[in-house]
C-alpha cells in the first residue's frame, strides 16, 4: 500500500511538467480567492459602512418659509409633527445638524484642530466606554471617540498611524474651547465644551473626527454664524430661510416607510446621503464572470493537462501491467496521483493568496486608517470551488484513460 501511495504521490514531484502545472493551475486559484475577496469585502463594505451609517438612516426634510407661512405653522410646529413619526429617533434643523468647529487646543504638526460635531441624544449615541451620555445640568458637553483625530480631511487620516490621534488619557473631563466665525468673518466667537464621555469607534466607517453634542449648542452656533447675514431686501436674517430638518431613523429598512409618510404630510424628501448602488453591482457582476471565467479556462487546463500527463506516462502504466500490477491498483494509482496534484495546486494556492493577506495586515497595523477601514473578507471557497471542477475534470479523463490503457494492453 505503501509503495502504491509513494507512486501516486511523491514519486510525481519527479516531472517537471508536474510541477509546472500545479504552479499554473495554483495562480489561477488564487485568482479567483482574489476575486472573491474582493466581491465578498464590498458586500461587506455596502452592508456594514454604507448601510449601517448615520447619514444613510438621515433624512432631509423640507418646508420652504413660503409653505410655512401659507399653512399658518412655525418650525416648532414642524418639529413637533415629526417626532410624532414612527422609527424617528431625532429630529433636528439641517443647518445645525452637523458642523465642523476649530480649536486651537487640538491642532498639532499632525491635525488640523477641526471636529466634526454632530447633533444628537441619549437614544442615538454610540456605545459609551468611559464617562457618561449627556447630563441634563450642563448643555455644554460633548462626546467623542476614544480613538479621536481632529481633522477636516479624512484623506488626512488614511495616511495616519493610530499613534499619531489626541491622547484621550487626559481627555475625560477636560474643557476644550472652539472658535468660529459669522458667515461675514468680521465676527469671532468662542465656545467651551467638556468633554463627559468617551464612545466607541465604529469598526466599519470611519469616526474618528466625529464628537456628538446637543443640538441646542449647534443652534446657538448657527445663530452667531447668521448674525451680520441679513436679507437686506426684506429685512430678515438669512437663517429664516434655512428651514430644513434632518431626521434620524433607527433601521435603513424603514426609511422608505417614513419618506412615504412624510411625502403623504407634504413634504420635500431626500436622503442625506445617496450611494452609487449600481457601480457595485457592476462590479460584482465583472467580478462574478471572470470568476466564471477562470473556472472555465481550469476545468479545459485540467482535461488539458490530463490527457497530457497520461501520454507522457503511459508506457509507466503499461510496464505496471507487466510486472504484476492489477488493472484495480492501476486505476488507484492513476486517480490518486491526479487527485494528488490537484490538492497540491490548491494547496499552493493557500500559500500564495496568505502573502499579501500578511502584506495587507502589517500596513493595516502601521496605518490602520489607509483602506478607510475597510475590512479584507478572504473568501475561500473558490478553492473548494476549484477542486470540485478539477475533481470532475478528473474524473471525466480517468473512465477514458483508463479504459483507453487497458485496450492498448490487451492488444
């Protein structure tokens, strides 16, 4: 058994040819553990960071002033009927739903002092780690993450090492002062906020500039921001103009089922954010063919392969014959040995696609932010995928070779 098994297995490294095509048919496998990888990653990608983000479950919804004034209501009114709605889990004025403050106190060789604050509540935070959510005694706080980057430009953070964030060992507690400016510039004003609480980083999208604050300390910035930005014409603030709200649903999935009912109360729908569905799809699509593709180009390299290796040791077969071997031992020989080769090209394979999946992983623990925290799914079961066609290619080859070898011998 020994002997037979050393003939079927080993004994092949002997040929070059062999060898050869286990290398061949091994980089076409990790092609398609490639593509799989990357098809599995950006379905990943769309369905945890894309999907699952703050500004996909945010509507922007909208009454102009004119409406406003015909239908005899005021903002509050507004704001008062859509947090009536079903799914809603806040409700606050576009125009200060989002900002972005300067402080000096966080600006270093390596950032620009900005933060991304966000509007928000108790019921919308992220998980805190460390201190508490927002306390009722003071307005005046701010929650932000535990890896914290105070940027502008998240092209800077790809290029970042988790190193170079604000030390938060000291931020618990402490006050930081933000300043900005009137829509004219010729006003400058300041604001102090405490930071009460530290919240997880997102795995999947990045936040690593975003702080979440009350939305009354976002509207006291957009009041000093319209300050000296007056309608000359009708005499009135620019800031009555700005009267969409931004509304925050808890589930992607009812999005659609709170535009619908907003679009029935009269208003102006839209998503904060639209994703290019389509180029995924498109991709997935290429990605699926060629896919498809080597599959195809494997199963006629194998049969290929086969029918050569079978010439080429044909006559070794034969003299098998002569010395005593059984048609049977023969057969398991000759599968064995082909069925050999292949799991060696997938073997090969697995050692091919784990150097740059370590390549990936060391510059991922140097520059965590460089793939915009886009996770690597390695998706595997191409191979298996691989070895099936192989095995039927295989097995399509062995009833002829096999028939064709004993035909020779008995004439």
């Amino acid at each position: 058994m020994k002997n037979k098994l050393f003939l079927a297995t080993f004994y092949q490294l002997r040929r070059k040819s062999n060898l050869f095509n286990i290398f061949f048919i091994g980089i076409f496998t990790f092609l398609t553990v490639l593509f799989g990888s990357y098809n599995s990653s950006a379905i990943h990608y769309m369905k945890y960071d894309i999907y699952d983000s703050v500004k996909q479950k945010t509507l922007i919804v909208s009454k102009s002033q004119e409406e406003l004034e015909m239908e005899e209501i005021t903002l509050d009114d507004v704001r008062e009927d859509l947090n009536k709605l079903e799914y809603v889990t806040n409700v606050a004025r576009f125009a200060s739903f989002r900002n972005y403050l300067y402080s000096p106190s966080l600006e270093n060789s390596k950032q620009s002092g900005y933060v991304e604050l966000y509007a928000s509540n108790n019921s919308v935070l992220p998980e805190i780690v460390e201190g508490t959510n927002f306390i009722e005694e003071n307005k005046y706080t701010m929650i932000c993450p535990q890896n914290f980057f105070a940027i502008d430009n998240l092209e800077d953070l790809w290029y970042m090492k988790k190193k170079d964030g604000i030390s938060t060992n000291n931020l618990l507690g402490q006050i930081i002062p933000f300043e900005y400016k009137s829509n004219s510039g010729m006003r400058t004003y300041t604001i102090e906020l405490q930071v009460v609480g530290l919240y997880k980083n997102n795995k999947y999208h990045v936040d690593e500039n975003v702080c979440y604050v009350d939305e009354s300390v976002l509207e006291e910035v957009l009041y000093n921001q319209y300050s000296d930005d007056n309608d000359d014409e009708n005499g009135v603030s620019n800031l009555v103009y700005q009267t969409d709200f931004a509304i925050q649903v808890d589930e992607l999935k009812n999005r659609e089922l709170v535009e619908k009912e907003l679009i029935d109360k009269g208003y102006s729908t839209s998503p904060m954010s639209t994703v290019a569905t389509a180029y995924f799809d498109d991709i997935t699509k290429k990605m699926n063919s060629m896919t498809f593709g080597i599959l195809s180009i494997i199963f006629l390299f194998v049969l290929i392969v086969l029918q050569k290796k079978y010439k080429e040791e044909k006559s070794q077969y034969q003299l098998m014959v002569y010395l005593g071997y059984s048609k049977k031992n023969i057969r398991f020989i000759y599968n064995i040995s082909n069925i050999f080769n292949i799991i060696l090209s997938c073997l090969c394979a697995l050692l091919i696609s784990f150097i740059p999946i370590f390549i990936f992983y060391k510059i991922l623990s140097i520059y965590p932010f460089l793939f915009h925290k886009w996770r690597l799914i390695v998706n595997y079961m191409p191979i298996l995928m691989i070895f099936l066609v192989s095995l039927v290619a295989n097995f399509i080859t062995s009833i002829f070779h096999t028939i064709y070898l004993f035909e020779d011998e008995n004439e």
